[in-house]
C-alpha cells in the first residue's frame, strides 16, 4: 500500500474563489481520446479500437518503461512488438497495491471491480470498506510479501502494481500465474495535477475515457482557481516542512511536488531555491539556522501533538512556529481501521490540500472554509 511505503512518511503537501484566472499550459500528450496537460509518465496512442499505452518512467532513475496493448475482449488480439503486454478490457476485476488507487476506481464508479488488496486496513474509502466488510475484497497479505496463492485463486484480470526500483520479482511471480500487471507511477510526477491526471491512466482499461477528463478538469478548475486567490495574497509566510528520521532532517527539495504546491498556495518555502525534485537530508543545526523563526511548519509524518514533538527532541520546541502553536499535520482524517485519507485520497485531489494550506497560510481569504486533511497540532 501506497500509505506504508510512500517515500518520506511526511510526504507533504499534497479547495474559494469563482473565477478562473489562469491558463492551462498546452497538452502534452494528446490521443483520440486521451488528453494529458500535467503527467509526464504514461503515453496513449489509440489505433481502432486499441490502445498503445507506455508508463515511461516506472521508478525513479527507469532508463526504458513498459509497453501494454489494450484489446477489446470481443476482438482478436492484433500483431504487436514483443515488449507490449497484452491486457483485455474492460476489465471485470482488478487488484491494486497502493491506497492512492482506491480513489480512482471509486470516482470511475468502478469500486465493486476490486476483488483483492494488500493490508485492507489501510483501506479508508466507505464505499471500499463496506465491500471489505461485506467479504468482497480480499485480503492478500503484507505488500510485497502478497500471498501469491490467494492470488492464484482470486485471478484478477489485472494488478495495478508499483515500484521503488528495477526489481521485478514479485511481479514476474504474478506473470507466472496467469495475471497481468501494470505498474502506475504517478508518485513520481513533480506537479501536483499530473499526479491527480492519473487517473486518465486508470481509465483506459475501464473504457471510462470520458468520465476520467471530466473528473479531471473538475479537480484542475478548482485548484487553479484556489491558487489565483492565493495569488492575490499580500503576504507569504515562510514555511519549514519535515522532522529528523535517523540522523537528517528529512524534507522536499525546492522542484518538489510539495514545494511546488506550497508555492501555490502562497507560501515562501524555505527550500524553494534548491534545484533538486527529491528529498533534502540536512543536519538539524543547518535547518535550525535557516528556519528557528519560520512562520509555519507543515507536515511532521507520525506526530500527533506539540508534547509528543517536544518529548522526541527538546530542540524542536525552540522554533519559533513551535513557540506559537503554528504545527499543522496532515492526520485530520482516519478511516475506520486507522488509515490514512490524505495518503489515500490526496493525489487525485490536490485541489484540496491547496485549499488547506491555503486556510492555514492566509486565513483571510478562506474565512468559512474548514481544514480537511490538516489540524493544528496542540
């Protein structure tokens, strides 16, 4: 699941005004039926009725991708190159790996199509929960210990996998069944409506095409609009983001997603300057020297209280965000069993989080907005 491994445990930053001021920027990846302003790691080139689908960058450093080739079950599967793996659509059923999926099949209307998951408990989607409940979805062990025999019985017509690096084992093992997989990277696109354009990729093997942009734009209006209000801030409160893990400070680097999303909010990120799309390790005496007296500070992973900061290091409490009880973590919201809604409905709808950071940043603009994802820490 997305929620145990996804990168720093932190992962930041991830809706109000009625007019749009701002321009999307021009497709870049275009098709028939299938138009892409945002996501950089899949392609689509339709030809009839199937579809050439390429996932360019499966995981951080890919020198190649993976090919599938989409076939209509009613037609005959058409001559193809090797590396394009064959998958029939619609699909009837499907597996997925990360929380950040369960999204997409619910906004597709496509939830009673997940048959199979990792850790259901990290599951936070109602609509998911009542078919967990209801033993329609099964529980296939921890992640990348899947029980792979459970699976065999299961036999979706898909997995939606992940991966943090080249090693395809598991994936491969799933191959050997008799089960398609399909890697969705969407993690790694740095703007965060490319990640939440995903869920065009999610469509395509439910033919749900049209439903997908509709969705999308929805999603995109809202967010460009909450950051033409923020624009029009007069201020930027400078913002520190992140906490110590081992012997760093862990936080994003300044072409960050999370960087990206405090900037539009209308935040001064301390780190904005930095070159770097991935995560900053720094000493905590060089994040202390540069942000003791930062304004805000947003997103602290696991802490639920300013005690429990405090209590793991006696230094947090000397920046100046600490003294005055400006800490806002993205815990507000849990499902039943415990997981995550921010780290499993925050791709798709990062419109939301803007509009949170935005409350937290300048409150003056949303003032009968309620915070969704985040809280005040106390």
């Amino acid at each position: 699941m997305r929620s145990t491994f996804i990168l720093i445990p932190f992962l930041l930053l991830v809706a109000c005004s009625t007019r749009k001021t701002e321009t999307p920027p021009a497709p870049i990846s275009t098709s028939s039926a299938t138009t892409l302003h945002y996501a950089e790691g899949f392609t689509v080139r339709y030809e009839g009725h199937v579809k050439h689908v390429e996932v360019t960058q499966p995981f951080q450093g890919a020198t190649s991708g993976y090919k599938y080739l989409l076939v209509p079950r009613n037609e005959n599967i058409p001559a193809h190159a090797d590396d394009e793996k064959v998958i029939r659509i619609p699909l009837q059923s499907i597996v997925c790996t990360a929380t950040t999926h369960i999204p997409l099949l619910d906004y597709l209307n496509e939830s009673d199509k997940l048959t199979g998951f990792p850790t259901t408990d990290y599951i936070s989607s109602e609509k998911m929960r009542q078919r967990i409940d209801a033993g329609k979805i099964q529980e296939l062990g921890v992640d990348q210990g899947m029980n792979l025999e459970r699976l065999a019985v299961l036999k979706p017509d898909m997995v939606m996998g992940y991966s943090m690096n080249s090693d395809y084992g598991q994936f491969k093992k799933m191959e050997e069944l008799g089960v398609p997989v399909v890697l969705n990277a969407e993690y790694l696109e740095k703007h965060p409506l490319g990640r939440a354009e995903w869920i065009k990729f999610m469509a395509l093997f439910f033919d749900k095409e049209k439903l997908a942009d509709s969705v999308f734009r929805t999603i995109e209006q809202s967010y460009l609009e909450t950051k033409a209000m923020a624009d029009r801030a007069t201020s930027r409160p400078s913002v520190l983001s992140g906490v110590v893990y081992s012997d760093a400070w862990f936080l994003p680097g300044g072409k960050n997603y999370a960087s990206t999303i405090l900037n539009d909010a209308g935040c001064d990120y301390l780190w904005k300057d930095d070159p770097s799309s991935g995560w900053l390790q720094l000493s905590f005496e060089s994040v202390y020297e540069k942000a003791h007296d930062a304004d805000l500070w947003i997103g602290l992973g696991s802490y639920t209280s300013l005690r429990e900061i405090a209590a793991a290091d006696r230094r947090y409490a000397k920046f100046e965000s600490f003294v005055q009880k400006k800490v806002y973590n993205y815990d507000a919201r849990k499902g039943a069993k415990g997981g995550s809604e921010y780290l499993e409905l925050g791709y798709l709808r990062p419109d939301i989080i803007l509009k949170d950071l935005v409350k937290i940043a300048h409150p003056e603009l949303e003032p009968g907005y309620a915070l969704f994802f985040y809280r005040a820490l106390e």
